[in-house]
C-alpha cells in the first residue's frame, strides 16, 4: 500500500509516497481504509525536526496522526464496531491507504469523511485546554488564532458551555468567528485596550493557540499568569502560564460528544481546501504559513 513518509528532517521537499506493508489491529486497535487525513501543524514542525529534542524519529517516519474511514479489520478485545462501520479518529502514519486506529468514534452519516478526518486533533486539544485553563460559565475567555482548527473548536465548545469568547484573528476571519459565536478582535498592537473596550470587566482567562509570541501580552490582558494556557508555544511556563500537551485522555469520549453535536448542527468545522494524496506537501507549505481557516485534510480515496 502507499503511505506519505519522510526518510531525514527537512522541508515539505523531503515528504516521499512509499509504498509499505500493509499493517494489522492489534489489541484494541481496529484498522480502516483510508478515505481522508487531517493536517496539523504538528505534522510539518515534527518534519522539520523541531520536536527532536523530546520525541524520538525513527525513519522512515510516516506522517498523519488523525484519519477517517471504513473499518476493514478489528482486533482483539474491541467490541461496538463492526466492518464496514465508518469511523473516525487517532492513529499513526495516517496519510496512507490503511491506517491502524487507536482511538475513534462513529462517524455520522450527516457528517462527510473530510470534516470527520479533521476533528480528532482539535476537538482533544480543545477539550483538554478548556479543562486546564479553568474558565466557567458566565466567564470571557480570549482566544488567540481563534479562527484556525483547534479555535474554531475552543470557541464553539466554550459558546455551548455558555462562556463569552473574545477571538483574535485577522480582519478577513472576523466574519467567520462571528458565524462561530465570537466576538472578533484584530491581531497586534494595542490589543489590550482592544480587549478593554470589548469587555470593560475583565478577561477571566486566555489560551493562545497560534505560538505567536504573545503568551506575555495574554498575561497582561488577564492579569494571572496560571489562567493563561498554550497549546502552541512552548516557552510558556517560563512566563507562569501553561503549557497543554497529551498524551490524549479517553479522547473517544470527546469525538463521539462533537460527533453528535456535528449531526446536530451545533458545532462546524471549515474546510479550507482539500489536497490529494500526491499533494501533501502542497497541504504542509499552506499550513506552516499559519493563515488557515479551519482545517486542511488530504483526500486519500
């Protein structure tokens, strides 16, 4: 089968269609074929090395951590799916014809396999942030890079918990957050008495989702450094904030909890452009510019 892999770290020049062995479920694992891969910013920050010196590579290293699909075998000890099911959630080297899912959910049939393939990231990420950063009901939360795919998902999870969302992004995306339930804030300077003029009360807590350097100015604009959270950028506790990384905790909850609310109509995922399987790299220089709307998924079949 062909599978998406890179054999050194480098650019998106590196990314190479292989062709591999076909992989097998094992133990609580279920293998599906490939209909659609998510890409993440992780995926080409792994590729250029930058987590290197805190997760080991072996290459080849296949890329992908999130894939929708049809089930095609079940292994053992996993019950609630049948073949043919489609379904929809982590694994590894998921840019390839077959992929080993260790966690998922059903996938709706509301629900298309391009926006299933990219909820899994963003939905446990968002999930997870909004527990540690500790906002409530009746709360603001400020989101920086409100409108990429882990914002989009932050800011309708904490609409649908009844928290006011103050959404940072670029003038272009404001009408997209406001379609979300945000209230849009442009980037850059002066942001704090942006954010003073919108909620003259206060700004309970911040969570920074694009990595720009701003964990300083979040801590200014809320004033506690403990209710400021990154998922993106790694020098934040030095600031007193935190910083939110896996790994996943029973994420199968989360995807079958927005799986729902997807079918209801609660809860959307933009799909800014879908590449093929040939156009990975494509979809990797597009997203390491950091001006996506949503999400970007690779179509396998």
């Amino acid at each position: 089968m062909k599978a998406v892999r890179y054999h050194a770290f480098g650019g998106p020049e590196v990314l190479t269609v292989d062709e591999i062995a076909v992989p097998h479920a094992g133990p609580g694992q279920i293998r599906i074929v490939v209909h659609c891969a998510g890409v993440n910013p992780s995926d080409w920050k792994r590729r250029e090395g930058q987590y290197a010196s805190f997760e080991d590579a072996e290459f080849p290293f296949a890329i992908g951590v999130e894939a929708s699909g049809i089930v095609d075998e079940i292994g053992d000890g996993v019950s609630g799916v049948a073949i043919g099911d489609a379904v929809f959630g982590f694994g590894e080297g998921t840019v390839a014809e077959q992929v080993i899912l260790t966690h998922w959910a059903a996938k709706p049939a509301s629900v298309s396999f391009e926006v299933a393939s990219g909820l899994p990231v963003i939905v446990d990420t968002a999930t997870r942030a909004l527990e540690e950063v500790n906002i409530e009901t009746g709360q603001t939360l400020l989101v920086s890079g409100a409108a990429g795919g882990i914002g989009t998902a932050i800011v309708q999870l904490a609409r649908l918990r009844g928290i006011t969302v103050i959404g940072a992004a670029s003038s272009p995306k404001h009408d997209y957050l406001a379609s979300l339930g945000a209230v849009p804030v442009n980037y850059g300077p002066s942001l704090k008495e942006r954010i003073c003029e919108l909620s003259p009360t206060g700004v309970d807590a911040a969570i920074d989702v694009a990595g720009s350097d701003i964990i300083p100015e979040l801590i200014s604009i809320v004033g506690k450094p403990d209710q400021v959270l990154s998922v993106a950028d790694l020098s934040a506790e030095k600031y007193g904030a935190k910083f939110s990384h896996g790994p996943p905790r029973q994420p199968e909850i989360a995807f079958a909890d927005v799986a729902s609310l997807c079918d209801r109509g609660l809860f959307i995922l933009h799909i800014q452009d879908v590449y093929t399987f040939e156009q990975t790299a494509d979809a990797h220089r597009v997203s390491a510019k950091g001006r996506v709307t949503g999400k970007l998924v690779i179509r396998i079949c």
